[in-house]
C-alpha cells in the first residue's frame, strides 16, 4: 500500500463546526440554511461543489484517477416535527419528521416556523396531554406515551383554532426541536442532532486536513452531503456513475448488546439492510489496525443510512459505514471527541487511500481474497 500521511485534525475546527452547524435548525424539509453553511465552508476549503436538482450537495476532491472514484456521505437533515391541526384549546397536533419516540419530545422547547411573513417563528413547548399531577395524578405517569398523545403549546396568547390561525400557523409548519448544546472540558458533548452533524463536522475536518497538508489524493473522492436520510431518501440521488465504493458516515449507538467503540471509530459490519462490502469494509479496518486508530465492528439490528437507499435506487456501488459514537440515539445524545475526531482522521486516511478496485470493478491487493471456505 502506497505510504498515506497521518493528517493533524484541527480540533478547534472540528468543534467550532459542529457547534455552528447545531445552532442552525434543519429537520428533513427545511435545510436550505444548513446547507448554505456547509457550502460555505467548502468554499473556504476551496472544494468545488454543485447542488442537485433536490438541494443536496455534491462536493468534488480532485484526484489522479477520475473514473472509477469514490464518495464519503454524511446528512444534514434532523429529526423534527410538523403542525397536524389545531386543538379546540389552541394547542397544536403533532406528527413526527423522522423516526423518534414521543418519549423524548416531551418536555423539549421548540420553535414552529410558520408561513406568516411576519412573524416566521413562534417558541413552544412538547406535552403530553395531561401534563400536571396536581390535575390528573397518577394518571401522568400511566398514559400512554405517543403522538398522539402530545400537543405542543405555543408561547402566545392563543385559546382557540381562530387565534392560531390569525398568527399565521397553517397545517404542514415545520417545527424545529431546540439541540441544546453543551460541551464539557472533559470532551463529552451533549445535544440534540448530533446525528448526523457530528458526521458532517468530521468530513469536513478531514478535508481541511488534506488540504493543509497539500496532499494530492490518487483519486477522485466526492463529498456527499445528504438533505432526506432521517425520512428514508438518503443518497439515493446524489450519485453519478463513476463512483465505485461509498463510505456512509452516521452515529454507532451505544447501548446494551452492542460493540460500539464509545472514543474511536464503530465499523459496521451489517445494518437492517444487510451486510456491508466484504473487501470496502475490511479496507477500513486494516487502516485502523495500521494507523493506531482505536475502533470496534458492530452489527446494527434496527438501522439503516445513507448507504441503503443509495443501494435501492439501482447505483452498482460497494458500501461501507462509518460511526462516530452516541449514546441515547435519537433522543437525548452523548459522544465524545474522541471519536468523532478518530473518525476523522480515518477519513484523512481513506481519502489519501489508492485505488481498492481497477476500472474492471474486481478487487485489487490482499484484501480482494476472499474466504474459501
């Protein structure tokens, strides 16, 4: 393997990103600023890049050998939820943007971006239906946890569907959930929506590591930032037909039964969508184990990424996936930094990686031979 060179993470950068990137609010339909952010970023790394016809964006590293390359994907999109109807006390119902449990809506602070031009953003609150002991008892601890046993309460002097209607709130307002950001000295960050945006912050990282180090990569590698994975799409559109291998980037969750490496890189070895790449996956792995990158395989029952709905929409692509680590997925998430700048730096290395198939599409060197037996 041609010698590749261990990329310095900017630290600072990487941490400054994700904190950006988590104060600006981006469920699955609303990521126009999102994604001007990153465009922007990519601009300071003079990385060229285009939107597709979706809004997604398409990033090109330029390399010696165009055809075939490969891709990294992260998301921007997040969890959220959207305006259902108008409760006769002037509540709002609330459906889900995304897979999330009601159990961690509940309680949390958000804002409802409504269609009113002047006034676009309205501060409420998650509750369940009985939301006080003093009135129901025990009843708030024995009703069902769900959505539709939650209503959201605007901060507004609003009694009736009328005097919501006067403000401006219409069925199908977007309403972004409040991350709240903390990042302690010990490393541990705590938010919201660190799925996927500690992903991204990563990318973006080793980026700026390949270009500090004016590193010329040996192929093409293509930056892929996603705007629908929470909802299902994915990178099912946001691919052309010279990229080989794809390297999915999302949380490895922490939990009970599970192998996550909780401060370096979790290599899946199979989600709910089958298993990843023989020779793509164990590519990886052999660049952890010859890197001192500290990692761990995992198998995920009840996941699935961006490499999924980019394999069902028909692209001939060898996958891979990627985890930064996360405790409370979905919910109330933990990481650290030293996982997502582990995975970092292996992202560096993977960028610098040569060519692990020839344009014939077989498997080049050692980790093409597969198991006889």
């Amino acid at each position: 393997m041609t010698d590749m060179i261990k990329c310095e993470i900017d630290q600072a950068y990487l941490l400054e990103t994700m904190s950006a990137m988590l104060a600006i609010p981006s469920p699955s339909g609303m990521t126009d600023a999102i994604v001007n952010f990153v465009r922007l970023r990519l601009d300071e790394l003079d990385i060229p890049h285009k939107l597709t016809r979706r809004g997604a964006i398409r990033a090109d590293m330029h390399g010696v050998q165009y055809s075939p390359d490969r891709a990294i994907v992260s998301h921007l999109d997040t969890l959220g939820a959207m305006v259902k109807g108008v409760l006769p006390n002037g509540r709002l119902e609330v459906v889900p943007i995304g897979t999330w449990s009601a159990r961690f809506a509940e309680g949390a602070r958000a804002t409802v971006f409504s269609s009113n031009t002047e006034r676009q953003r309205v501060r409420g609150t998650f509750l369940p239906l009985k939301a006080s002991g003093h009135v129901y008892n025990d009843d708030v601890d024995t009703q069902p946890i769900s959505w539709p046993n939650l209503e959201f309460r605007l901060d507004e002097k609003v009694h009736d569907p009328a005097a919501v209607a006067a403000m401006g709130i219409e069925i199908g307002d977007t309403i972004a959930v409040d991350p709240q950001p903390e990042f302690s000295e010990n490393g541990f960050i705590n938010s919201r929506h660190l799925d996927d945006k500690a992903g991204v912050a990563a990318v973006l990282a080793a980026a700026k590591s390949i270009r500090d180090a004016g590193i010329d990569l040996l192929m093409d590698c293509h930056l892929l930032f996603t705007i629908s994975e929470e909802v299902g799409v994915g990178a099912s559109h946001v691919l052309h037909g010279d990229v080989a291998e794809l390297v999915s980037i999302d949380n490895g969750t922490i939990a009970p039964g599970q192998n996550t490496c909780e401060y370096g890189v979790t290599i899946a070895m199979q989600d709910s969508s089958g298993p990843f790449d023989w020779h793509l996956t164990r590519s990886l792995i052999e660049l952890c184990k010859t890197n001192d990158i500290p990692f761990s395989r995992d198998v995920f029952r009840w996941y699935r990424s961006d490499a999924a709905a980019a394999v069902e929409a028909g692209n001939d692509i060898r996958t891979a996936l990627l985890c930064f680590a996360l405790d409370s997925s979905h919910g109330y998430e933990r990481t650290h930094i030293e996982s997502v700048e582990a995975l970092s730096r292996l992202l560096a290395l993977y960028m610098q990686r040569p060519p692990l198939f020839a344009r014939d599409a077989s498997p080049m060197g050692p980790v093409g031979d597969l198991p006889t037996s």
